[in-house]
C-alpha cells in the first residue's frame, strides 16, 4: 500500500482538490488552522491532531463546502531562537542582531520544507495557494496593525512592573506562558528582632536571599500570636532593614510559623502585598538573574548561589534557626524551562484584565466541543492577576512599531500606511518628538509570539486587506486546538477579536488532548516510551497511523497504541478486498423494482450508518462515526452481505446493491482513510462514476427506508451465520456442502424464510433445506444438573439430600416442583428455586434429534443423526 501512497501523493499534487475556490457559489467552511512552529519534526501529537483537522476538512468538502484550510507555519519567537543558539554554540546576545535573525530565518527554512513533506506523508491536505508563515512581512504588517489600532482605542500601555522575566532567555514572559514543576527546596527560619521590644521574631521562607529587598512583614489579624506586633516593627538578620508588621488577611497562619517575610519578588503574593500595602522596591535581581549591588554581600551571584551563601552566613552568624524540605511549585519559562523571576522592568502591556467578563460573554457564543473545555477558559480568565504583558526582549519575532523620545521618553506610534516596519531600520512618523523636540529612538523590543498567532482568523480572513473577503470569511468555521493553549491561543485570540472586531474569532471550538505513550505516560527520551508517528508511517503506512487517530476522542488524552494501528491496518485490506469484490460484481444502474429482503435489510442499515455517522460528524465526534462505519462495514457488509450473496452475483439488484453500498462506505471512508478508498476506487469504481478522485465526490446520505425488511432480514442474516458457525464446528470451509438444515419460525418470519429459503441455501450450499412452522419443534427436558453454586447457600447441609431428590425423579416433574417454589425433603418443607438445576433439553422434528439454535426470530436445527 505504501507504493500506491506514494502514486496518490503525486496525483493529488496535479489535481488540487484542496484548493479554495474564490469564485464558487458554495457555502465556505473556514478552518483557524495551528500554524506549526517551525522548530523541528512532527511528533506524535501533532500527526495527531493535524489529521483531525484534516478529517475534517475533507468531510466537510465532501458535504458541499468551499473549504478553506490553509497551510500554515509559525516562525517567530522563542521556539527557533533557543534551536538556533544550540545550533551555534552561543547566546542570541553574543551573535550581531542581523545575523541572528538570518540565522533563524535559514533555519525556519530547512525545518519548513520538512515539515511539508511530513504533512504530505500523514495525507494532511492543506491549501498552498492560502500559504501564509508568520515571520513575513505580509503578515507582520497586519500584527502591527492590529497594536496600531488597540494603541488608539487606549488598550495598549507602557509601564514598569513586576514581570515574570527569564534568565536564560533574557525576556519578559507571559502568566499563560509558564509552566510548574515540583522541586525540593527549603523552608529556612531565621532570626528577625521586635525593634520596639528586642524580643525575637522567628520568620520562615524559601527565598532568603531577598532578606536584602524585604518590605513588610505580613501577619493574620486573627493569628492571636501576633496580634500584639501589628504595628511595630522588624529588623531583618544581616542587612537589618526596618519593615512594619502589618495585618495581611492573605497570610496563611499554619505556613511556617505564620509570620512571613513580603520581598520584592519571591513569588506572586509578594507582587500582590507590595501593591496593596502601596510598599517601595528594591531591585534585587537583574536580568542576568544575578543579585544587584543592592545585596551588598551576595551581590554579582546567581540567585541560587547567593541562596546558599546566606544560609551560610545566617549559621554562621547564629542567626539560622532551622531548615526544613519542603515540595513546592517553582514556575519556569515554557520554552528552555529555567525558574523565571520577578523584574521590575519597562514592559508593553494589552489591557485585558479588566474585560473578563465581556471575553467570557462572547466565548459563549462559541460552540465548545466538549462543552465542558470552556471551563478551563472561565478559570483562567478569573484567575488573573494582571495585564498581558506583550513586549519581548528578542531579536527574532515581529517589531513593536514604536519609536521613544531619548530625552522625555515620549512614544510615537506608527502610522496606519507604515506597517510593515521596523524602528531599528526605518524612519519615525515624524522628524522629532512631538512633545519635546528630541531624539526619536526606534524601539528594539519584539512582539510576544502570541500577539502574532492571536490574529490568524483575522489574517486568514483578509482583515485590513480585502474588506470584500473580510465580510466572507470572518468569523471562521472552527479552530481546533489543544487544552494546554486554551490559556494562550484561545484566549488571546478571543480578547483580539473581540478588541478589533466586536465578534468571535470562530464558530466552533474544538479541544484536542496529549496522545502520551503507550504506558499512559507523558513521551519523554529519559522513559523510553517516545512514539516516532514517521516510523509508525513507515512500518504501516499512513492510513493505519490515520485509523488510530481517528479513534482518539477530543478533549480526552490517549495513551498511544500500538493495536490500533495494527487493527487500522487490518481494516484498510478489508476494505481494499470489499471494494475489490464490490466494484467487479456491481454496477451503477437504477434500482431494480425487486429488491430480495437482505438488499433492502444492507440498504436500511446503511442509510441508519450514515445518518449516525453524519451527526457524530457534524458534532465533531470522528471517534463515533469511525466506529459506526467500521461496525457496519466489518458487522453486516463485509462479513454478511458479500458473504451471503455470492451465489447470485449476476443479478441486477446484487449489482445494484453492491455498488450503493460499496461506493457508499468506500466514500464514507475517505476523510479517514485517504489512500486507501482513492486507490480502490481508481481501481474498482471510476470507469462507473467518471470523478478524477474519490475525494471530489459527495458524502453519501442513503435515504433508504425498510424497516419490515430490516427485521426480517436480521433473522435470515443470523440463520446464515448460525450455519457458517456449524459448519466451522464441524471443520468445513464455508464453501464445502452441508446435507441438511432445518429452520423454524412463526408468522410473518416463517413466510419470509420460505420465500427467501434460496437465499440461504445458495448462501451457505445446503442440501436440503427445511423451513417449518416453529409447532413442529418437539422438546423434552432430559434431565437435571445441580447447580451446587446455588444450592449451598440456599439449603447448606441439605444439598446431598436434595441432589438424591433429582435423581429419583422425572425431570420434567421434578422442575414443575422446583418451579412451585417448595418441596418436602426428609419431612422438612423448604423453599427451592429454579436456578438450583441447569436443564438438559433434547431437541428433534419428526422424532429426529437435533442440535438446535437460536438464530434471531428463528431457531436453526442441524440433525445430529449424520
């Protein structure tokens, strides 16, 4: 299959089913495509959820859409920057800026054309001629425009405050942009002095090397310890700052000894009290993440250093009471996962705090796939503490197009027929300051990569490009995304549509999960379990990889496996066998007047697939209708129908029935399966249908309505399938002549199974072939076994007398008394259940034995007599 995969990548190339077409009439339906960062291979995940969204669009062009699915990569940011400076050998600051950011491109370039490759091999069809990467300038124009225009609404500010900032990469970061892990610390308690009274004062922290940048101490107003203290004031061990005691209500009491130390910044509570309690700052650690001159004996040391250093000297000193371990939540930078700090720092800000509740508003005009990821969404926007800070210090991602006065720091934005621009290069609006006549510096800081990726419906929809397309296009289809960016990407998109537009982004939303390893574990390198989805391309082809990922349900995490692959496979040479039987065994004719009962028993329930199949579609949910396709397919199609109609293929109504059904499930599998259903219907389906691909076909909606058929093609289809398992019983092949069969039945069935008693016999080449009235079947009960599971609770040391009871009797008496409820056993009268036996029946007709059984509303007897 790998061979023909190759073929149908090739053709597809020269057809261009995928591209959106700008002068149909047909309703467009617009994916918010994830532009992948441009920093290296596929992994499982994104294999994963690239073909979701490639499920998707394909289903949807099949149902009659102009579909817009656009590829996409991003290239700016932090992603390629940190592989670029492994790729050198240096920092980003130790190569000169012009070369970095060439550096970065060259390598956004080579990781880029891979990345398309990787998207052909998976069967990921997105549309080249809607191609768009976010370090162009033709998208980086519309960034800049979109701050340009939040600039003069007032939504943008510059301000200095505390801003997660990371060491290593040298740049303010973004709440959404951090990531916790538990570390071992510890808790260390020091010796503070009550200035007033000299009495000493034991404080708990984990960060004691701020003592230098301490500001108050924070007390409960009801921790009865310390209510005394409220009010006076502390003496810090070592550089001996005077802080005030104050009442916090936000102290938790049972944390160390209840009294704690508020610095400026250890964490966020700090951030928190400093601004409440209106304290000073200190500037104890710099963008380095080393201690600043204002930490006097620890200054110039990396932050974990001077940790260290004063727990030496505070022992030293006497000053260390005790250490304790402690697990705790440390924060890092999402991108090379070093512990981030507080700076204080000139930042660009959004104002997007104070609109929670409007962006919650408008998220419920969005339709969540599962409904209940929109909560994760309301819990973040709840939780924040602060605007969104959107200034990097970066060489590689898109200019804030700003210049500032070098003399009174005034800002000059540019102007709307400038973008795209950048400050370093390219000349202000104007000459001089407008406010003081000075120097206009063009600003060297970046966007975050989230101010980029936070407009692709807005640049997919051509906002301040094409206001034509705009009213088109925007607000788009569907995004699809997963969970761990419902914080960043969805938020970030919702805030700016609404900033700019006043509208949702989308229609729909729909949230992926993690595919993990197939030990239920997160994929890491250290564990052994990282699944390579090129490999598994390699091994099985793509369909099989695209059958495991349409088994995985949104919203939920998957354990990758292996069994679904190899199932996956299974399923695409069924279906290649199926397509191949149907496709030369069939034609595309009329349907016939006379259709035989399992025609029209196929046909109903195919048209009850596709309608399940459809709404699960339609709803987003791949995983069901993938099982209700398959279930069809391998549960009544493939095993049952072909099977039982061979012995009249050259009927019309075979050929007619084959071909609706098999064209229909082949087409049906297509959006899943590419490969496969192309090369079948290349091979067995064109030469009737004239399409150039399987994929420019529509999506079957069979309106066939049978319901009397259906049922009574039910029971034929088990009657069959009963004699193909007695035949497997007896070590015959399906094909080898079974002498005699006799089915019985009531009612309108009876009639059915004589008139169809052909059927089954050319099914499944009986000999003699009985079909009688369900009357005729005679029945006697040859016995009783005990059933000593049941008896021993119920009797206890009565069963031996009770087993001796059966055997003196008839069976059948025996069970009408069992049935009465009571017997009599050594005079004593005690109550009996049926269930205390298991009953032998012996079955025959005419006074020949049969083994008999149950074949829906029939009853199927093999005579045992051979």
């Amino acid at each position: 299959m790998k061979e023909a995969e190759e073929r149908w990548r090739r053709e597809w190339r020269k057809i261009g089913y995928e591209r959106f077409d700008w002068g149909s009439e047909k309703p467009i339906y617009s994916i918010d495509v994830p532009p992948r960062y441009a920093s290296g291979r596929l992994h499982i995940g994104h294999a994963t959820h690239y073909t979701h969204q490639d499920i998707i669009a394909r289903y949807k062009r099949m149902r009659g859409y102009n579909v817009f699915f656009p590829l996409c990569f991003d290239v700016n940011g932090m992603p390629i920057e940190v592989q670029v400076e492994r790729k050198l050998g240096k920092k980003m600051r130790d190569v000169p800026r012009e070369e970095f950011v060439e550096e970065c491109r060259k390598f956004a370039d080579e990781k880029i054309e891979i990345m398309k490759r990787q998207f052909e091999l998976l069967g990921i069809w997105m549309d080249e001629t809607l191609y768009y990467r976010t370090d162009a300038e033709y998208y980086r124009r519309i960034t800049q425009l979109s701050f340009i225009e939040m600039w003069k609404k007032g939504l943008v500010y510059r301000g200095e405050f505390p801003v997660n900032w990371c060491p290593r990469c040298g740049t303010a970061i973004a709440d959404a942009e951090l990531e916790y892990r538990e570390e071992e610390t510890e808790l260390v308690y020091m010796k503070f002095k009550v200035q007033e009274t000299g009495e000493d004062l034991i404080i708990a922290s984990t960060r004691p090397e701020l003592l230098c940048a301490i500001q108050m101490v924070a007390v409960h107003p009801e921790d009865e310890r310390y209510r005394g203290l409220i009010g006076k004031h502390a003496v810090a061990p070592i550089f001996n700052r005077v802080v005030e005691i104050r009442a916090e209500e936000g102290v938790d009491p049972s944390f160390g000894t209840g009294a704690v130390m508020v610095c400026t910044f250890g964490d966020k509570d700090d951030v928190r009290m400093v601004f409440k309690h209106k304290l000073g700052i200190t500037r104890a650690i710099d963008r380095d993440g080393r201690m600043t001159e204002e930490c006097g004996l620890l200054a110039g040391l990396p932050v974990e250093e001077a940790r260290e250093r004063i727990k030496e000297e505070l022992q030293r000193r006497g000053l260390l009471v005790k250490r304790e371990k402690m697990v705790h939540n440390v924060a890092t930078c999402w991108r090379c996962h070093t512990p981030v700090e507080f700076i204080v720092t000139p930042q660009w800000f959004f104002k997007t705090r104070e609109f929670g509740q409007e962006v919650l508003r408008l998220a419920d005009e969005i339709r969540w796939f599962p409904e209940h990821m929109k909560k994760r969404l309301r819990q973040w926007v709840e939780s924040l503490d602060w605007d969104w800070v959107i200034s990097r210090q970066r060489y590689f991602a898109t200019p804030i197009p700003v210049w500032i006065c070098e003399d009174c720091g005034y800002v000059v934005v540019a102007r709307e027929d400038q973008p795209y621009v950048d400050p370093l290069r390219d000349p202000p609006p104007v000459e001089r300051c407008p406010r003081c006549g000075g120097r206009l510096r063009g600003s060297d800081e970046v966007f975050d990569t989230w101010v980029d990726s936070s407009i692709t419906p807005l640049y997919n929809s051509f906002w301040r490009r094409d206001e034509e397309k705009f009213e088109k296009l925007f607000p788009m289809s569907l995004r699809i995304q997963s969970h761990d960016i419902i914080r960043t990407w969805a938020y970030y998109t919702i805030i700016r549509s609404m900033f700019l537009t006043g509208k949702r982004p989308w229609n729909d939303i729909v949230i992926d999960g993690f595919i993990l390893g197939p030990d239920g574990r997160p994929m890491h390198a250290s564990w052994g379990n990282v699944v390579d989805p090129l490999e598994v391309i390699e091994e099985f082809g793509a369909d099989p990889f695209r059958y495991f990922a349409s088994k995985t349900t949104p919203g939920e995490d998957t354990a990758f496996r292996y069994k679904e692959v190899v199932r996956g496979s299974r399923l695409v040479q069924k279906i290649w066998n199926a397509s191949l039987f149907a496709g030369r065994n069939s034609d595309n004719i009329e349907m016939p007047k006379r259709l035989r009962i399992l025609d029209k028993w196929v046909l109903h329930a195919y048209s009850r697939a596709m309608r399940e199949a459809t709404a699960h579609m339609d709803s987003y949910r791949w995983d069901r209708a993938m099982k209700v396709l398959e279930d069809f397919f391998w549960g009544v199609f493939a095993d049952h129908y072909i099977e039982a109609v061979k012995h009249r293929l050259g009927e019309e109504n075979t050929k007619f029935t084959l071909f609706t059904v098999g064209y229909g499930i082949l087409r049906a599998f297509a959006p899943f399966l590419p490969f496969v259903t192309e090369d079948a219907y290349q091979n067995f389906f064109r030469d009737k249908v004239g399409l150039e691909s399987i994929h420019l076909a529509s999506w079957p909606t069979p309106d066939y309505h049978f319901p009397e058929e259906a049922r009574l093609g039910e029971t034929i289809k088990e009657v069959i399938a009963a004699i193909r398992r007695e035949k497997a019983e007896r070590g015959l092949s399906p094909a080898t002549p079974i002498p005699r069969v006799l089915v019985f039945a009531r009612g309108e069935v009876l009639e059915a199974l004589k008139a169809e008693a052909d059927e089954i016999a050319g099914a499944m080449r009986v000999g003699e072939l009985g079909i009688e009235d369900l009357s005729a079947l005679e029945r006697r009960i040859s016995a009783l076994k005990p059933n000593y599971a049941t008896i021993g609770p119920l009797l206890k040391g009565m069963t031996s007398k009770f087993v001796q009871w059966l055997r003196e009797g008839e069976p059948g008496e025996r069970l009408e008394e069992l049935r009465s409820g009571q017997i009599v056993l050594d005079g004593v009268q005690v109550r009996v259940h049926e269930s205390m036996v298991q009953v032998v029946e012996e079955w025959s007709y005419a006074g020949e034995p049969l083994k008999i059984v149950k074949a829906g509303e029939a009853v199927v007897g093999f005579p045992t007599r051979r």
